[in-house]
C-alpha cells in the first residue's frame, strides 16, 4: 500500500514533463490538424517561437469557443493574427504547408 504512492507522484511528474512541441502536437490535434501533420508542426514551431509566443499558440482554443468544427491551419493562423507579432502567422503557416506534404 505504501509503495503506490511514490508510484502514482512519479506518474504524475512524468506526464506533466511534456516537451512543448509535445503540448503544441496535443492542441493542433484538438483544433483538428491530423497527427502526423500536429506532431510535425509542433516539433518546428518548438524551435522556431519564442515562450511567449508558444504559449498565445496554446490559447487558440480559449479564443474562439464556438467553432464548429475542425480547425485548418489557416484557421489557426487567422486567431493567431496581430499587428504587433505577424512571426506566429508566418511560423504556423511554413510549418503547416512543410508539414503537410
């Protein structure tokens, strides 16, 4: 009984150790990017976004909550839009049209 706990904290611990463009795959694929697609564009955009902008990445979500159905990624870029940072767009949208061929 004793020895579940440390097991089940150090299952807690590992799953919150996702990599962000583990985090990033996990919310394209809940807009609707497919898989391969989400996992490929999270492994880029990691390397290409500042924090600060992979977290405004994280939010699309909270911005528009009555879509309807899947997002594209030009969707995406579109909610991703400000004057003040066009990087987001212009990053989202070579890592979607490179991941998708």
């Amino acid at each position: 009984m004793k020895m579940r706990a440390p097991v089940l904290f150090a299952c807690v611990v590992l799953v919150g150790c996702a990599t962000p463009a583990q985090r990033i795959a996990r919310k394209l694929g809940e807009y609707g990017v497919p898989p391969r697609q989400a996992q490929c564009m999270g492994d880029r955009l990691q390397s290409r976004l500042t924090l600060a902008q992979l977290r405004r990445l994280e939010e699309i979500g909270k911005m528009v909550p009555d879509r309807s159905g899947p997002m594209s990624v030009g969707d995406i870029a579109r909610q991703l839009s400000d004057p003040r940072d066009p990087t987001v767009v212009i990053e989202v949208v070579k890592a979607g049209v490179g991941c998708a061929i």
